[in-house]
C-alpha cells in the first residue's frame, strides 16, 4: 500500500508535466493541423480520422512526456539555480537519475510499438522525432542562443508524419505547414522563456529570450507574420474557403495581435499565461477553420 500513497506517485506526475498540459497541446496541435487539412484534400473518412487523430493525441502525450523526463535528466543541476524549476524532482533528489531513465525508456518502447507497422517514411519520420530532434535539444541550451529553433524541429516532426501517414509523400502546402509551424514555436517557447531570463543569465543557460533581449516584441512580430503568411500561403494552395480565411487566418492573426499587445514579458505569469493560450486557444482556433472545411468537403 505504501508504494501507492499520493506522496510517492506526485514526483511522477510532476516528471511527466501531465499538469502542465499545454506543453502537449502545442506538440500536437501542428499534427492536427496537418492531419486535417490533408484529410480535407483526399476526402478521408471522418472515422478513419478520428482514429489518426486519437492516435497523434496519445503520441503526442508520449512524447512529451518523454521529452520532459530527458530534458530534466540532463537539466537537473541547472534546474536548482532557477527558481521556477528547482522543485522539479530530478533536480530536489525525489526522483533519482536511473529511476528517471527506467521511466523515459517505458515511454520510448510505448512510441516506437505506435509506429512500428508503419510506411517507411512514417517509420523514419518517427524515428527522427523521438530520438534525435528531442534527444539533441537539452544540450542546445548550452551551446546557441537559439535552442529554440531547435525545439521547432521537434515540435513540429508531427506536420510531415501526418502527410506521410495519410499519402506516403510530404506535400507542398505540409512544407510550407511546417515552416509556419516552426515560426510559431519561436513564438511560444521565447516567451516562456522569458519567465526565466534572470535565473537563465546566472546559470548560463542561452535562449532567444536572451537574445532578443529588448528587442523581443518587435522579433516575435516577424515570427508571427511568419506563421500567419504561411497559414494563408496553404490556404491558397489547399484553395480552401472563407472559413479557413476568417477563422484560422483572420482569428489567428488577431490572437496573436492580441498577445502581443498584452503579454508583459518582465512578469512570469503573464509568460505562462500567453503561453497556455497558444496551447488551448490559439492552436484550437486554427484547427477549427481547418476542421470546418475538412467537414464541408466530406459531407457534400
């Protein structure tokens, strides 16, 4: 019975950032992004997405998941000179480092059976989004002022997978998908970086949060105008209709219109809070116009 007292099970809870669940919603929003407007181009059963879509979901969970676990593994003695992170149990002793690795290997086993049946552009894809991009971006911290460019790449694997899994190649307008997408993880993760920059400069971690310095608002301007000339760009190539323009377009550039002009990105909360709207609000209101003209093609 002890081992399953709520102070023993909290720690893993904690490692896995399940509360903190914003984090996979922007992992997989760009999926069903993807996901969706290819299912709308090929007319793909509305059952036969759900069950992708179910699917992307888990992996995305998964792979979060693991990648929290990894990143608080190598982070650990960074994460004690940052207020915000020292509590994390890797880095106040709750939760050792083999016990850690034993954990993230169960998540790994559990993402590479997900694609083990697949196409081989799946199974490559996938192999790449689940070793090498998360693997590699720890480290990057240390080395560039860029992480987060990085961090696109892992992000957004899920935009060329969904093409592959539905047509078996990656498609023009997914390409350009997943350049908008990458602009919009600069976006996210630069201000939720910012909550960190004093602890960050002291411990010697590197971000764009730094980079940018005073700067910010006016780069993350250009990466948001990124995002959204690239979401009109495969709108046009898509030839969708006036429901992916006002929603996903038009909605979305007013979100993130409005974000900048509201987030203070010398005050933590105001960083946590922008970014948990781009996981529950702006990622959901570019789904919907997609999801809108995948419904309209499907049931006519």
């Amino acid at each position: 019975m002890a081992a399953c007292t709520p102070s023993r099970i909290t720690p893993w809870v904690e490692l896995t950032r399940v509360k903190k669940f914003a984090g996979t919603m922007v992992l997989f929003w760009p999926f069903a992004w993807s996901l969706t407007m290819i299912s709308r181009t090929i007319k793909l059963p509305i059952t036969s997405y759900a069950v992708v879509i179910a699917e992307g979901f888990a992996g995305a969970c998964l792979l979060h998941s693991g990648g929290c676990i990894w990143n608080d593994i190598l982070d650990r003695d960074f994460d004690r000179q940052v207020e915000r992170t020292k509590h994390r149990p890797l880095a106040d002793g709750r939760i050792s480092v083999p016990a850690a690795l034993l954990f993230l290997v169960l998540h790994l086993c559990v993402l590479v059976r997900m694609i083990w049946f697949t196409e081989p552009m799946v199974w490559q894809i996938g192999l790449v989004s689940i070793f090498l991009l998360p693997g590699i971006y720890p480290l990057m911290k240390r080395v560039t002022y860029w992480p987060q460019a990085w961090l696109g790449l892992a992000m957004n694997a899920g935009v060329p997978m969904a093409s592959a899994i539905l047509t078996k190649t990656v498609s023009r307008s997914t390409m350009v998908l997943s350049v908008g997408a990458w602009a919009w993880t600069i976006w996210y993760d630069t201000i939720y970086a910012c909550q960190d920059k004093k602890d960050d400069t002291q411990a010697g971690v590197k971000s764009t949060a730094l980079l940018f310095g005073d700067w910010t608002k006016p780069v993350l301007s250009f990466f948001g105008t990124i995002l959204i000339s690239c979401l009109a760009t495969c709108g046009i190539l898509n030839q969708a209709g006036l429901p992916y323009f006002i929603i996903t377009v038009g909605g979305g550039t007013l979100l993130l219109v409005k974000e900048l002009w509201q987030v203070n990105l010398d005050i933590p909360k105001s960083c946590w809070e922008t970014f948990h709207r781009n996981g529950f609000v702006f990622g959901a209101v570019v789904w919907l116009g997609i999801a809108l003209e995948y419904g309209s093609a499907t049931w006519n």
